[in-house]
C-alpha cells in the first residue's frame, strides 16, 4: 500500500472514499482476463479473424499508445475506439458478456473492512465497467450494501483517467475533491487525476491491502 497526500493517520476533514472495483475490491486474475477478452473475442467476430489476431491488434495498439505517452495506457473502450468500435458497443458487450459470478465468491473480510469504514465516510466506486456489471460485482463480492451510487462507463460514456467519472462522483457525495481519498490498483487510472483534483490517494497491490486501510483511520 502506498499513500499520496496523507499523514501516518487519515486526518478528520476526509469525509469520503472513491474506490475502484477490478483488481482492487477482488484479486482474480482470470476473471480480469476474461473482462478484457470476451470484447475482444466479440470484436474478432465483427472482423471476420481469429480471436489471436485480435488479440495481437489490441496488445500492439496499447504497446504503442504506451511508448508515444511516456508509459501511461489505454483503457480497453478507448482502444477500441480507435479500431471503429464504440464506446456504446463496448458498454453493451460488458452488459451482456460479463458474469462475476462465475469468478468471484463472497468476501468475509472485505465485508467486514467496508461496514468498518462506513461507520465514518460515505463510499462510492468509480469504474470502467458498465454499472450493471460493476453491480453484479460487487453483489459477488457481498458488498453491495455498501455502495448507494456506482459511477460506471455508461454514466458518463468517459473511461478513467477521464475527469468526468470524479466529478460526478463528488457531486454524488456532496463532496471537494479535498475531502476525498481515491483507492485503487492502478496509478495512471486511479490515483494521478485525483491528486491532481486535490484528492488524496491509496494505491493498492489487490484486496489484501484493502484490508488493511482501517487501520489509518481513527474510527470508534
């Protein structure tokens, strides 16, 4: 676990957390996989190739997209966009393709840090996913109650690191960007904005490390 923009102690003006869902809320490698792979299994199909093909167009394009913006990459629906496909098709594949349920199990631990950590903050997930999806994720998981309002890729038709998805998050949390702390996997996805909002951030190596962020609260 790494933080930006925190003392040893989360202080008392944060009010709010912004999580990410994939890889964050739950480590499963297969069930990332499979996010990535059954769009771009569909988009084969459209292009009359082979799934491998495919696979090496999409892998290519996020290679260079990343040595031509200093190592930064590309969501899945922007690299899509870029081979014609569009945003509102990717979010209609994740609608119907993914099924959580089938990777993920419920989460004793996770359900126990989140009822925790809702005592004191209102909590939120942003998400490159649809919300249906990213829904169906989090009711695998247990932890459903947890989160009121999920700001997923249909909300705003805008992937991560776009600003919009925060925005409208803070606004669901009657919130400023100072009073909230961004947690997620993914640095360039999760975290960089944010901070550049004025939040502050955890990045995290997977769920067990989710696990642990009670701990830097002072939560009675």
């Amino acid at each position: 676990m790494k933080t930006f923009n925190l003392p040893s102690k989360i202080p008392p003006y944060i009010k709010g957390f912004i999580f990410d869902i994939d890889s964050t809320l739950y480590t499963s490698p297969k069930y990332a996989f499979e996010q990535v792979d059954c769009q771009v299994r569909e988009f084969a199909k459209l292009r009359e190739i082979s799934a491998d093909e495919a696979r090496k167009m999409v892998a290519d394009y996020r290679k260079k997209f990343a040595e031509e913006h200093n190592g930064s990459k590309v969501s899945l629906g922007n690299t899509l966009l870029n081979f014609g496909i569009p945003i509102e098709q990717s979010i209609e594949w994740r609608k119907t393709l993914l099924s959580p349920q089938k990777f993920l199990d419920k989460d004793n631990k996770l359900i126990a840090e989140l009822k925790t950590l809702s005592r004191k903050y209102k909590l939120i997930c942003v998400t490159n996913n649809p919300v249906l999806p990213a829904r169906k994720t989090l009711e695998a998981l247990g932890v459903s109650e947890f989160f009121e309002n999920i700001v997923g890729l249909d909300t705003c038709k805008k992937s991560k690191p776009a600003k919009e998805p925060f925005i409208y998050a803070l606004k669901l949390l009657h919130l400023h960007p100072e009073e909230c702390i961004a947690v997620g996997d993914r640095f360039d996805l999760d975290i960089a904005l944010p901070l550049d909002m004025g939040m502050a951030g955890i990045l995290v190596n997977g769920v067990e490390e989710v696990y642990q962020i009670s701990k830097l609260c002072d939560i009675i």
